[in-house]
C-alpha cells in the first residue's frame, strides 16, 4: 500500500487492487490541479478546499458521510465528527474516515476540530496510519493534534493541512506540532508505502512532500 500527498487534507492511497483519494481540492487553492484517477473518493465535509471531485477520473465512489462502507476491496467506516470545538454551531459536520486497504487501517480525520470522545476513540480501535490535520485556524491546532495522537496511539503520524510553499495563507506551519510531539530532524519523502509487517514497533512521523 502506498500514500502520495497531493496537498492540503488531499492524499492517493494506492492498494493492490483499488486507489482511493482523499479530499479533493480545487485549483486556485495553490497546489498542482489534480489529474488522478480512483475508484472512491471521500469527502469529510462539503467546503470547497475538501470537495473538488471534479478533478477526479474514473468514474469514482465518493462517500459524503458516516457509515459503513465496502467498495473495491476495501473497507470503508465513517464516523461522525465536527468541524470545530462547539459541536458543529461554527463550521459544521465533519466525517473521519477509517480505511482498511492490503490490512493496513488508514484514518483520516478530515477537518477535525476537537479531541476525540471516548465513544469515538473505540469506534476508531487500532490506527495503523493517521492523517492529522496540523495547522489550526479552522481545525486542529498544534496542541490539540498531538492530544488526539495520543489519544490513538498510531504507528505512523502524518500531519496534513497546514501552511505550505503553495498554500502561504491562514494557517499555521508544521513546525510547531513536530516540536509537541518532540519529532526532530524529519526528512520530507516523496512517498509512503507499508505492509501489515513493515509497520515500525514504535511511533514514527512522516512528512510527505506535495506532488
């Protein structure tokens, strides 16, 4: 299995037998437009930065919502979320979503903007890869990201939606949630690929360049 960043909360997770993309964005946000193919696309919430199915090919599945899932060989839960700390009056709704692809468990928490419940820490069980939005404004902070870490205690961490070369806007770099989370000296990759047995005994933290 392997994830590529495309940029912002939008990353291809490629399977054996099956791609999925995440959070799609538009063009003018600043990335590179999105020319992908993939059999299903998830969607945490309907803003135009996370919604832009438009630049994906191959006539996909998009999920919109909680849920259980089971398309092209994987196994797809959507859980219920928010998009800020006052249960959704601010921003609205968000959908965490936990993907089982070649049995690794992948979650994305989309637009999250609280620390998790204790119904939603169950809910989600054993994380093998966490995407974790970083950069605060509109969803996690640096402190609170590192909380809802280790509240999940994943093998892999890797932080998304924060502010990039491309996206100099609104949010906040990744340095301050490297620095809670006492990761130091981390070396962009261009990509991620892990099996079931090549997960890393202890937590590790990944930076995946955009594309």
């Amino acid at each position: 299995m392997e994830i590529t960043c495309l940029g912002h909360s939008c990353f291809r997770i490629k399977g054996k037998q099956a791609t999925l993309i995440t959070d799609p964005y538009p063009p003018e946000l600043g990335y590179p437009p999105l020319k992908q193919t993939a059999n299903v696309i998830t969607l945490s919430h309907r803003h135009p930065g996370h919604s832009f199915t438009q630049g994906i090919s191959g006539n996909p599945k998009a999920l919109t919502g909680p849920g259980e899932y089971e398309v092209s060989n994987m196994l797809i839960i959507g859980v219920a979320s928010f998009h800020d700390n006052d249960r959704g009056s601010i921003r609205g709704k968000n959908t965490i979503y936990l993907i089982e692809i070649d049995e690794v468990s992948i979650c994305h928490l989309g637009d999250l903007g609280h620390v998790l419940s204790d119904e939603q820490v169950e809910e989600l069980g054993n994380i093998d890869v966490l995407l974790i939005p970083v950069g605060g404004v509109s969803t996690l902070n640096a402190p609170l990201a590192a909380e809802v870490v280790r509240q999940l205690e994943p093998k892999i961490v890797i932080p998304m939606h924060y502010k990039t070369e491309a996206l100099k806007r609104g949010l906040e770099p990744v340095d301050r949630f490297l620095k809670e989370l006492g990761a130091h000296d981390i070396t962009p990759q261009a990509k991620l690929s892990v099996t079931r047995t090549s997960l890393p005994l202890t937590m590790q933290v990944v930076l995946l360049e955009y594309k």
